[in-house]
C-alpha cells in the first residue's frame, strides 16, 4: 500500500517551453502532497505544500509563477515549470501523505523527474 | 526547530563487514524520525521510522536504528553490507509548522567494496 507514481521520469525540453510533471498517489487519498527539488548530489529542498482543493504554500525563495502547483483531487497533483529555462534543470520528486497511510508508511515519495532544459 | 545532521557525507565498507550511518538530531519535542534511502535518479524507499514506540526499530533489508534521547542519536546499522546496499541514505525528522514537514538531513553516500 501508499504507492506514488510520477511521471514523466525524464524530460528534456527546450529553453522558453513548460513542462509538466504529474504525481499520482494509486491506491490512497493524498490529503496533502509536497514538491521538492533535489540538486546533484545535495539534499531535498521543499519547494511548495499543496492541499487538495486549495492553493500551495510556497516555501520562501521559490517563485510562485514560475512553478504552477495544482492538486485538483485527491490522488494527483501537478507541477508545471513554466518558461523553463537552463538553470530550472534538476531532479524534481513528489511525496504524498495519506491520512490513514502516514502512521505505517510516513510520506511516500515518487519517483522522481528528471528535467533537463536545453 | 527541529532539525538532523548526519555526521559523514560518506561512509566506505567492505562487502559483508558492518554499517553504521550516523545522524543526530535536535528537537524541541519528542521527535519522529525516519530513515530513507534514495538509489541513483530514484525516489526515496523507506527504510525504518521511530514515532516514540520501541527504541530499537527494525526497518527493511536488515536495517536497524536505535534511538538515544540521551545522546540525541538515531544511527542506523546493519550487521553486513552488501553491494546492494550502496546508494544515498537520509535521515529526516517531522517539524510542524502549519502541517507536518520533513526535514532532510544533508545525506551520506554509502559505497560497498567488494
């Protein structure tokens, strides 16, 4: 149980474009979901928290516009990189927390994202 | 805050001999802290969690930790390495500020000598 799935798990995309990255949880209800964006060999930095039925929370520094958080139901939300450019190239990883499924499992994180903007 | 710190960035062993990867942790309250461990371009796989239970927990693929409130330590171990077992490996503690958060700790890369 408490399964993420992420797609896509690799993208390249061309400087100016967006791109977007989805984060399903499969077989629980994700009350909330987290985005996190990890530099090559460094830690998870959280990026934003989104609710279901609500708008994220953007951690400070994160540009709100530029990183466009949807968590529509209760089982995906999306992050799109909008006018992506060079610098946004990075591994992107979800995580989602399950009111029933966070006592066993704690977040349960996806797979990961890896963008590269060319 | 709450907050984790693992003592080595990097940590070498010999296939088959023991593992110990160190994390310490600060915390205002009685914490609840995890072990994960993330593969090359992969999500992070759960390994173990301590949520204030046994102080001794076991976790996945023969991965233990102990929890020392005396020391403020959550070190995990295993009795033998295998080469599986090499990848990157992050302890997080639960901070609350509005919703429950994790805090990461800065991760150590553990490398299995055969």
């Amino acid at each position: 149980g408490a399964v993420v799935s992420q797609h896509p798990s690799w993208v390249i995309c061309k400087s100016g474009t967006s791109v977007k990255i989805e984060c399903r949880s499969l077989d629980f209800q994700a009350t909330t979901m987290f985005w996190y964006r990890q530099f090559p060999k460094q830690s998870l930095m959280l990026m934003a928290t989104s609710n279901e039925g609500s708008k994220a929370t953007y951690e400070q520094g994160v540009e709100k516009d530029k990183f466009l958080i949807n968590h529509a139901s209760l089982t995906l939300s999306t992050l799109t990189v909008t006018s992506a450019h060079p610098e946004d190239s990075s591994f992107y990883i979800c995580s989602a927390r399950g009111d029933r499924t966070f006592h066993f499992y704690g977040y349960t994180f996806g797979s990961g994202t890896r963008l590269t903007v060319v | 805050a709450q907050s984790v710190t693992q003592l080595d960035s990097h940590v070498s062993v010999s296939e088959g001999t023991p593992v110990l990867l160190r994390c310490n942790y600060s915390s205002s309250y009685s914490p609840s802290l995890f072990w994960y461990v993330q593969h090359p371009n992969k999500g992070l796989q759960l390994l173990l969690k301590y949520t204030s239970a046994a102080t001794l927990v076991k976790g996945i693929n023969g991965f233990e930790a102990e929890f020392k409130k005396s020391e403020t330590s959550f070190h995990l171990t295993k009795p033998s390495a295998h080469m599986s077992d090499a990848a990157e490996y992050f302890c997080v503690v639960i901070t609350f500020s509005g919703t429950y958060k994790y805090i990461f700790g800065t991760g150590t890369r553990l490398k299995v000598l055969a």
